[in-house]
C-alpha cells in the first residue's frame, strides 16, 4: 500500500509540473527565442513579451548586429518610435525600459542588417505588456498554492479511481489551497502587477480569473456530495477532468490591459 501511494505522489507530481510548464510557455507573456541567419553566422535571440517596470527589459542577440526596433503603444495610432541596438561584448540589446502605466502594452517590430539590406526577424508585430513589481512573499505562496491544488487534486483522481480510495481530509486540504490560492494571494498578486484586485466576470474578461472563478463553482459539486455522504467518484471526476481543460488555457490569457486615450 505505501508502495502504490508512493507511485501515485510520484506520478501527479510529474503530471503538475508538466501542466505548468504547459500553461508557461504557451502563455501570451512567454518570450520569443529562436535564431536567425545574417552575414552566413545563426545568431540566437530573445525577444520579451511581459516586463516589470522600473527593470530592464532587454531585447537581444547573442552575438553583435546592426539593427534597430521601432515600436509604438499597443492599439494606438501614433508615429512608430526608433531604438537601435547597442553592443556590451557579448551581446546586441534594446532596453525597452519605459515610463508607462501597470497593464499598459507596447508592439514592436525588430530589424536587423545582413549583408546591405535591413530585414525585419519577426513575422508580426511582438506585443509586451508591462506589469508592476510583486513582492516574492505574496507571489510565491500564491505559486505554491495554486501548484499544491493541482498536485493534490490529481493524487485523489488517481487513487480514487485505480484502488477506489478517497481522502475527505486532503480533498479540503486540496481545496483550502486553491482557495488560498486563487482568491487569497492571486487578487493580491494581481493588484501589485496591474492596479486591480479581480479582471474576470463581472468586470472583465481575464480568462485566468474566469477559469478560477469557474473551477470554484464546478468544485462544490464533489463538496456537496462529501457533505451528503454519497458516492463521490462521479462527480469528483467530473470536477477533476474540467480542471485539466481548465489548466490547458495558456495563462494571463485576454488578461489585464491599460487602455490609452
């Protein structure tokens, strides 16, 4: 028995981590890598999607170039802005670190020399968007929690359908830290980075608040038949396999956006 609890901890543990990987990098505000050819070398680049003001916020080639970006204000009709690209020894960069309000966005196109002519890297218009400064004591437990939930939640799923055991203490230990989670912490996280506590329904249409709000509704479906002590398998599955569609949304996802006059 402690060998198949083992395996089990150890599966959803991998299963979470895969998950959020998932959810990192398919996100809107996960960097742009790649390389591209110029002058008969491969440079490798990396091209930011999500900034903290008052940091640096560095666009860069691994290697020296010739080029420049020009960006504008995300949705705006204004006159495109120029920033060449400068070489510290090791690498070419623009630092875009600008004077701008929380949530507010930025597109940017990036040219560079090969050869005689000026080529543009990027296919379409880059998007960053710029979020304040979030104390790591909030960030983190709201991380952890989050991540914890999941864990937990698959742990259950797994044994509650491979040797018909259920847990009424981890499932509220699971649930207390998604609430601790998503409405504790993540509000708070999410007014350092942008100004306001909740972007989702009614307010907005954040598809992270949404689907946090959603997994809550959908979650007291297994706790009412907790509390009513009947079968809990169906509808703990019905909860659970929402929770994976749910987690397969990429993160920040329609999310907070400042919008300029």
């Amino acid at each position: 028995m402690l060998r198949n609890k083992f395996f089990y901890i150890l599966i959803s543990f991998f299963f979470s981590i895969l998950i959020s990987y998932f959810q990192r990098i398919t996100g809107p505000t996960y960097p742009i890598k790649g390389n591209v050819k110029i002058n008969n070398s491969v440079v490798r680049f990396k091209f930011l999607k999500s900034c903290t003001l008052g940091d640096n916020c560095e666009i860069f080639f691994e290697g020296k170039i010739e080029g420049y970006v020009l960006y504008k204000k995300y949705r705006v009709d204004e006159n495109y802005r120029k920033l060449d690209f400068v070489w510290d020894g090791k690498k070419s960069y623009v630092n875009l670190k600008l004077n701008l309000p929380k949530a507010a966005k930025i597109e940017y196109d990036v040219f560079i020399k090969n050869y005689y002519d000026y080529i543009k890297v990027n296919n379409k218009p880059v998007v960053i968007r710029f979020k304040g400064y979030v104390p790591p004591y909030f960030l983190i437990p709201h991380i952890i929690f989050m991540y914890l939930f999941f864990l937990l939640s698959t742990y259950l799923f797994l044994k509650l359908n491979f040797i018909n055991e259920f847990s009424k203490k981890i499932f509220y230990f699971s649930f207390t830290s998604f609430i601790l989670g998503g409405f504790v912490f993540g509000p708070i996280v999410q007014y350092y980075a942008f100004d306001c506590f909740w972007s989702g329904f009614p307010y907005g249409y954040d598809l992270t608040d949404n689907k946090t709000l959603l997994t809550l509704i959908l979650w007291f479906l297994p706790i009412y038949f907790i509390i009513k002590n009947k079968p809990i398998k169906k509808y703990y599955n019905i909860a659970y396999l929402s929770l994976i569609l749910m987690y397969l949304i990429p993160h920040s996802l329609y999310g907070s956006e400042y919008k300029f006059k």
